[in-house]
C-alpha cells in the first residue's frame, strides 16, 4: 500500500464528512465549521491512498511556543498500518522544538500517543466548555 502522507489544504467537504462520519466524529454534522477550522489550522496533514482521503491530523499553534494537535483520524479500514503514526511524525517534525506539543486523547488512543513521547503533564487535567458529547 502506497500512502502519500503530506502537508495540503487541498480537501474536499464530501471526503472529510466522510472521514469523520466513519470514525464517528459529531464533528461530521457541522461541516460549514468544520471545513473552515481545518482550512484555517497551522498545519494540516493528509493522507491519501490513490488520491482518497483515507486520514487527517492538523494543528494549531502560536508559532513559537506551543502546538495543540487537536484532530487526528485515520479510516477505520486503515488503522493500524502505521498511518496516524505518520502523519503525528510530518507534525512533530514540524514542531520539534517548540516548548509545548500538546493534545487530548481519548482513552483507546493513549497508548499510542505515548509511543509517540506523549505523557500526562504533572497534575493537569484537560478542561473545557463544549457544545458536542463527543468528537
């Protein structure tokens, strides 16, 4: 399997619908939102299998100081072949040397961003106001 995994905005509204709604991400609901923030994120990584949109990360950041990674989806065909891993590595390399690589992760996913050198920060505990349930 060829995967191009890359830095792109060159995404259509049907196929990230599509990505979303196969994961299960409410976020599928609001694309008139949804196409619009990952447009408009510092980065955004695709990754595409003869030019289908099989996975996404993006992120968001100050440009200096701290990165928030705050999607990463891979089609539930495709996971685990090693396709989020490379699309979080296009990310990172991008901000190795910030101060802060940060993210939220749902409890299935903490495993596998721990491999990644993620950890839990101190005493922390994610904190916010959200209008959805889940994704």
């Amino acid at each position: 399997m060829d995967v191009l995994v890359q830095i792109s905005n060159e995404i259509h509204e049907s196929e990230v619908v599509s990505l979303y709604r196969e994961n299960g991400w409410s976020s599928a609901d609001c694309p008139d939102k949804l196409i619009p923030a990952l447009l408009n994120s510092d980065t955004l990584v695709t990754a595409r299998v003869n030019n289908e949109l099989i996975g996404l990360g993006n992120a968001i950041s100050d440009g200096s100081l701290v990165v928030y990674f705050p999607h990463l989806l891979v089609h539930p065909k495709y996971q685990g072949l090693g396709v989020g891993r490379k699309i979080m590595q296009v990310m990172q390399s991008k901000y190795k040397d910030f101060h802060q690589q940060m993210l939220t992760s749902d409890i299935e996913a903490i495993e596998f961003y721990k491999t990644l050198g993620f950890e839990r920060a101190g005493h922390t505990e994610p904190m916010w106001i959200y209008a959805g349930n889940d994704h």
